[in-house]
C-alpha cells in the first residue's frame, strides 16, 4: 500500500478577521454550557462579526468552509442575532431531509428554544414551523414548491443555499429562481432579499460568477493530517474488502479510535452492520467492543443521532453510512474512514426516459471529502479500496444533476417534475431560463415530451401547461404520480389510489428482520395478490385500517409500523390538497380493475412485456428487464406489467409491479404505443 500525506485544503484567498464575541452565557446547566463551548471552538466563530458585516453590505455572499466548520448550525443563528432578516424568516436549504431535521434540532437546542418555535423545519410532508419561527430549515424542493405560490419569496428576508457542491436538481434550480427573486424584489423597490450560498468544496469561481462576482468567505480548516491508502490491487468485491480491512484495523488499532465506512445504501448498510457486529462477537476479549451504527436517510430519526454519541471509554463506533456522512452531517471521533469509493445515484437515460438507481464512482472531489472525515479532531488515517491509477480516473467533480445524461445511462432524477415546477412558476422558455449549468436541450426536450405523454403540456406556438398540469404541479410528487392522483377521478378509486400512492412515497412499509426472513415473508403472504405489488399494500393498508393500527398485529405479520403511520400521516396531507381541488373521494371497493387501469394512467412508460424465453422486456427501451425478487409476481410471470422503478444491481430490476393488459396501455397513450407495434 501506498502511503500519500493529505493536509487541509489550501484556504488562501480571503483571510478574516478574528473578533471574538466574549458574551457570557446566562445558562447554568452543565450540558448546555458544554455546548456552548463547543461551539465557541467552531472555526466560524472567530469570524462571525466579518461574516455579519458582510451579509448587510452585500446582498450575495459566498461562504466556504470545511464540513464541520460550523456553517449550517452557526451562519442562521449569527445573521439572527444580529437581526440581519429585520423580523422576517431565515430560509436554510438542504438537500436532504434527514440534514435538515436534525440540524434544526441541534440548532433549537442550542438556541434553548422547542422546536417549531423560534428555531423549525419543513421537508415534505412534514411542515414543524409556526408563527415565531425565525429560523427555518427546509429541503430546498420545498422551498421551490414555495416559490410556486411567491416567486418573490416575500416571507423570507435572508435564503441561505447550503451545500451548494453538491448540485442536485433541485439546488440548482434554487439558484435561479431565487436570483430573480432578488432581482425582482430590487426592480419593485422591496425589501432586499439577500442570499448566502455555502459549500464545503473549493470549487466556487463558478458560484461566484454565476451571482454576479459575488465576494467568498474563506474559513480556515481546522484539518489535520489523513494518511490515505490506496489498495494495490482492483478489487472486485468492494464490501468484502471493506469488511476485511475494518478487521484488520479493528484489530490494531486502540479503542476509541472510530472507523467510518462508506457504502451506497441501505440494503447494503444493515447487512454489512450484522457483520460488523458478527466481527465484534468473534473478537471478544481480544479487541474493544464494537458499537456499530447505520446512517442513511430512510433510518428513524432517533437511530440516526446514535451516530453522534461519544463512544464510551474502551470501546469503539462503526459508522456505516451513505454519502449523507460526507458533508451533510458530521460525527465525532472518526479516526479511520473506509472509502470504497462508490455511490448509489438515481440515473436516467434522457433518451428512454428512464429512471434507475445505479451504483456508480464517486468524483475525486468526493473522495477527498471522505478523507477528510478523518482529520477532523486529530490526524487519521483513510483506506481507499481503489488503486491509485483507479483514482486517477475519477471526474474532478461531481456532475450536477442537472446536466448528467447527455449519452447513455447517467442523469440522476428526471428532470421531468423541475420542468412541471418551472413551468408552474411561469417559466416557459425553459431553454433561456439561467441555469447555473445548463441542462442539455436533449433532456429538457425528454421532460417535456414526457410531461406531453401525460397530458400535463400542450405544444401550441409555445409550450404550456394545461388545466391538468397545473393541477399535477400542486402535489408534491412525481409526475407520473400525481398524473394517476387526478385520474383516479375518473374510475371513481380515489380513496384506494391514495392509500397507494402514499405507501409508495415513504419508506417500505415491510418490516423484514434478516433473522426471521421466512417468517416475515410467510406471514405476509396472506396479502400478496396475484396482480401486483400495489394491490398487495392496498391490501395491507385495508387490514391495518381494519385493526385500528394495532401494534401485535403488525409484529405478527412483520409490517413496519412507524412507517405504516407515516403513510396515513402523509395520506392525510395528500387528501387536504385532493380536497382543496375538489376530487371526489370515491371508493371503487373491490373493483382492482379500476385502479390497475387508473395506475397505467400513470405509469405507461414504465410497461414491460414477457418474453418467449421467459424473461421481460421494457417496451419504451426494449431493454431486457426482470422481476425483483421481492414482489409477489416473481413467480407468477404476467404477460404485462408496470412498475415503478428500475434498479440496477447484478440484473435490471423492476420494483412494485402491477399486472396489466395491453389494451389499456394503448388507451392511456394512442401515440406512445403505435410506433411500438404492441401486439393486440
Ligand atoms: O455546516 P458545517 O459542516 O460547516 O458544520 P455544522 O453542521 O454547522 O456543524 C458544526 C458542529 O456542530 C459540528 O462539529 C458537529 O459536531 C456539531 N453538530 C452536532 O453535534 N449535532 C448536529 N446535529 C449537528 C452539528
Ligand atoms: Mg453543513
């Protein structure tokens, strides 16, 4: 192995000045004044009065700093304190909802004030803010949903766009809409509406050019030294090697000294956590006990804070995470991180229209971010399970969402439901709109022959949105979803719809311990129906209804009841708007009919048909697809299905399938169908 010394990244440019703020904290508990402490050590606070000084000249600042540098816990409360947002509200975005929740929790804490209060958060679905809030964290697609309503975004005084590298979709087009909000607000002689943009990554000439040269805030790093290792060899099972070099460091290296591993998702997390914890068992005596905590954004929210503990005295804490752990979110004691150097992106093929979750590179620009977890509190040491020559060949840094996809299978996220929201906003010449990074004409043109499918555009000498689409625009969903929503109306099947749109939108309502597989499967199947995963959940759902919730009854039968709860909270929300837009909230009772053809409504694209041989093809791609494992068809093998989504593993894999006759996909789209010669 190779041994390459990393310092912290060369922080030159703009260096600011150093005014303490030495105000005595009044509070007498011993935890609160450790906080307090805590934060005084943070490298934004020697340069909070430069940073508020700023704000109120400027209307556009740039901050870069170091993830753990206090930025998105600290910058808010400043620009509070110093009554920068003149009674009005401090907008911070996030990409992630698990982000901003927990940071307005520690944020609340800090401010001593309960959340929903002074200090609160909105991601969707979930809106904890009130009157009093002040501060408000939200993802940044519920600020573009805001936006919707007021372009100008009257109610907020100061937007903050945090984590500004990682460019997704929605970040990105933030940026636009928020720099006409100022400079519309500027136009109309209204109050100024200032913008602070935050990245943990150097690579801002960009973000500076694109707001008009904006001035960037430098914090110093606070990095230590991270010895990196690179593997010498390509390794052709990433979680195996990874798994084989937390062994190794587990058993050298002296307790507390905290390991953080990288994995793409949750399926491999908790699998890998049992090994962990299995490694843990077998070394007893001869190495610290293990704590093994997962990270990833579908975990229950009281899981998730495990990570942030102090590991007790002796032992030692393995955190597995997604990528949220290389900027979003920052965890004590790390010593040694684990760098497969792989990610899960959503993909998508602008020429297919095609979603699916991929597991590709990460950029060296990530790489680097996951280095330098481990040099936050002292030096470290990262084991990349890549060759050096493999590094070599990463891309700089991470394309943004936006423009991913010009050939082949790489854009993440369709581009399809900015497209609805834009034009929802009144942006109809989508390829003059001021994008940061342009997307290509090619995608923009895919978003918009698709939302075209659907009926939510019209091609008239411009592009439009139709009474449809605007309706579409006022869920909080994927096109294609609210598309069935609004169909629903027509087969008289609201009610069951909605109970399935809601459990596809929020995390899987099955609970499936790996210990009791079989049981929790034998014990579902009761439910499973021959025509599809959807009538399975709705199947569920009915039953659950039925036992008023009842816990035993979802321990008996494995079903996930937070998750299921969720489910009914968010139907809740769903239905406020359905009533809102005056839908009959019809039952079509047992008529699975009605709500299959209503889900094809929807979801044409996504049809696959079976093949001689036995395997499935997708009829907008013709790409060979197969049945997941997981749903109640994989035995069964229907002549036609759709599904949901597409993942990538071994095998292309459809997820939540649904049987369906061909002669309904050519009703739901004449003109998608014709050329593909469906046979009748
Ligand atoms: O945004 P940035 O990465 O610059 O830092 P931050 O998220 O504001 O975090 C500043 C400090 O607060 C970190 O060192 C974390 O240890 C701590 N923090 C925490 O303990 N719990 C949270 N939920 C969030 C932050
Ligand atoms: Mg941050």
């Amino acid at each position: 192995m190779k041994v390459l010394h990393m310092h912290g990244p060369p922080y030159k440019k703009m260096k600011v000045s150093k005014n303490l703020d030495r105000k005595k904290d009044v509070s007498t508990s011993f935890e609160y004044h450790k906080l307090c402490e805590a934060r005084r050590k943070l490298p934004i606070y020697p340069v909070q009065n430069r940073l508020v000084q700023e704000v109120r000249r400027l209307n556009t600042v740039i901050v870069i700093g170091e993830t753990g540098s206090g930025k998105t816990t600290q910058i808010p409360q400043f620009l509070f304190r110093a009554e920068v947002h003149r009674g009005s509200q401090i907008a911070i975005t996030q990409p992630r909802r698990v982000a901003a929740v927990t940071v307005a929790k520690r944020v609340a804490q800090e401010m001593k004030s309960e959340l929903g209060k002074l200090v609160g958060y909105c991601v969707r679905f979930e809106d904890v803010t009130s009157e009093s809030t002040r501060i408000k964290y939200m993802t940044d697609g519920m600020l573009l949903r805001e936006a919707i309503i007021d372009p100008l975004m009257r109610r907020y005084s100061v937007v903050i766009l945090d984590e500004a590298h990682e460019r997704t979709i929605h970040t990105d087009v933030l940026f636009g809409v928020v720099k006409a909000a100022q400079r519309q607000r500027a136009k109309k002689g209204l109050k100024p509406l200032k913008i602070v943009v935050m990245s943990a990554t150097m690579d801002v000439d960009h973000f500076s050019e694109y707001f008009n040269s904006a001035p960037v805030l430098y914090l110093e790093g606070r990095q230590f030294p991270v010895n990196v290792y690179y593997s010498c060899c390509t390794q052709s099972d990433y979680q195996f090697a990874a798994l084989v070099t937390l062994g190794q460091i587990h058993k050298q290296a002296p307790p507390n000294h905290d390991v953080l591993m990288f994995l793409t998702g949750q399926d491999e997390i908790e699998s890998m956590v049992r090994f962990v914890r299995d490694i843990g068992r077998s070394l007893e005596g001869q190495a610290p006990p293990i704590i093994a905590c997962p990270l990833y954004a579908a975990l229950p929210p009281q899981v998730q804070l495990r990570v942030f503990n102090r590991t007790p005295p002796g032992a030692r804490k393995v955190v597995i995470a997604t990528n949220i752990a290389e900027t979003s979110v920052t965890i004590p004691g790390i010593k040694f991180v684990i760098d497969p150097g792989m990610v899960k992106a959503r993909v998508f093929n602008p020429r297919s229209g095609l979603d699916l979750l991929k597991v590709v590179r990460i950029s060296k620009a990530q790489a680097l971010q996951r280095t330098g977890r481990a040099g936050r509190e002292s030096s470290g040491s990262c084991y990349r399970l890549y060759t050096e020559q493999e590094f070599d060949s990463f891309k700089l840094n991470t394309v943004p969402e936006i423009q991913k996809g010009d050939l082949n299978i790489k854009r993440m996220c369709s581009l399809s439901s900015v497209v609805l929201q834009l034009m929802a906003l009144g942006i109809s010449d989508l390829i003059h709109f001021d994008f940061m990074d342009r997307p290509s004409k090619e995608s923009i043109i895919t978003a918009v022959d698709e939302l075209h499918l659907l009926g939510a555009v019209e091609k008239r000498e411009k592009i439009q949105l139709t009474a449809l689409g605007k309706q579409m625009a006022a869920f909080p969903l994927e096109p294609r979803l609210s598309k069935v929503i609004l169909v629903a109306k027509e087969f008289s099947c609201l009610e069951e719809i909605m109970s399935i749109v809601s459990l596809l939108s929020g995390e899987s309502v099955f609970y499936t311990p790996h210990k009791a597989r079989e049981e929790a499967l034998a014990a579902r199947r009761k439910f499973m129906s021959t025509e599809g995963d959807h009538i399975s959940l709705l199947n569920i759902y009915k039953t659950y209804k039925s036992v008023g919730g009842n816990k035993n009854w979802c321990m008996e039968n494995y079903i996930h009841q937070r998750n299921m709860k969720t489910a009914l909270d968010v139907r809740n929300q769903l239905r406020e708007i359905c009533d809102r837009q005056n839908l009959p909230f019809k039952s079509c009772r047992d008529d699975t009919v009605a709500i299959r053809k209503c889900l094809t409504a929807g979801f044409f694209m996504n049809a696959a048909e079976l093949q001689r041989e036995g395997t499935y093809i997708c009829l907008s791609t013709r790409r060979p697809v197969s049945i997941h494992p997981s749903s109640s068809l994989f035995r069964s093998k229907p002549g036609y299905v759709l599904y949901n989504e597409l993942i990538q593993t071994s095998k292309c894999y459809m997820r939540d399938l649904c049987v369906v006759d061909p002669d309904w996909l050519y009703e739901a789209a004449p003109s998608h169908f014709k050329r593909k010669k469906l046979p009748t």
